[in-house]
C-alpha cells in the first residue's frame, strides 16, 4: 500500500511538472517550436553542438549569465523550449515587439509594471537585435532591463547582425 502511494506521488508531482512547463511555454510565445536534433551546427554557420549543449543545459540561468549570439543561428525556439522545458519563466521578444510593448506601456500608463513583468522572468529573449534603429525611449528601456537583471537573471540577445556593426 506505501508503495502504491509513493507511486501516486511521483506521479502527481511528475504531472505538476509537465502542467508548468506546459505552462511558461505558452507564457513565453514562442515563434518556431525547435528542438535540439533539428539545429545544424558546423563552421558555415559558426556554431558546434557543444555550444548547444551548453545552451540547452541552461547552466547560465543559475548564475544570471548573459548570452550574444550573432549570425544566422535561428535558435530562438530551442533557446526558450529549452528553459522552459526545465521550468523557467521565459519571455521571448523580437525587438518590433518589444519596442510596441514600451510604446504601448507608455501610452498607457503601464510601463513600470512591464519592467517589473521582465524582471521576474527567469530568462528574457531579445530577437533580431540591430535590424531596426532605436529611439533614445528604447535605449533607455534596454538600459534599464539590462541593469535590472544584471548578475541575478539572465539574457539572450541574438542578431542576425555582426556586432561591428550595430552602431549603424
């Protein structure tokens, strides 16, 4: 009978697992479901599976670690699945999408409660970084963000960009 009680448990606790997860990565809104057998890796795209590995051990988000990654790697669903699979609030944004939401928050009064929204987060995704010129309002937020979680929770950015050339 004890045994069959442990069972039931594990089970449960198993299935409250699976029901959060479930849940942050509808939270997250992930563009592109990916998973990490459908990543290429190789030196034309300057990418090797260690480097996955290591992405998708999510080591980083224990210590507020921060990651860049440039070029054409097409990770943003494996990054956030990744996370989220582990049970990690995520936020995945496309800098269009994040720029509307501060504009949006601004105009209606809402802006410190979204600042608050992603600093509760585990881990923030910026997408497409540099594809789109930024306002000082924008920089200003990007700043902030940055500030917020510095060595407590962690960031991805990712630009189809090399950083040289961010500035322009």
């Amino acid at each position: 009978m004890l045994k069959i009680l442990i069972i039931i448990f594990l089970l449960e606790k198993q299935f409250l697992q699976y029901e959060k997860t479930a849940y942050y990565l509808k939270q997250a809104k992930l563009r592109l479901p990916a998973n990490l057998e459908q990543v290429e890796c190789g030196a034309s795209r300057n990418l090797t599976k260690q480097q996955v590995a290591l992405l998708a051990e999510g080591r980083y988000l224990h210590q507020g670690e921060n990651a860049l990654i440039t070029g054409a790697t097409e990770l943003p669903g494996l990054r956030i699945r990744t996370p989220g699979l582990q049970g990690y609030k995520t936020v995945y944004l496309n800098m269009n999408r994040l720029i509307e939401k501060v504009t949006l928050s601004k105009l209606d009064g809402s802006y410190i409660k979204f600042l608050n929204h992603l600093e509760r987060q585990t881990l923030v995704i910026l997408d497409d970084f540099g594809q789109t010129p930024m306002t000082q309002e924008i920089r200003l937020t990007l700043l902030q963000l940055l500030e917020d979680r510095y060595s407590k929770k962690s960031i991805i950015i990712t630009s189809q960009l090399p950083v040289a050339k961010w500035y322009e």
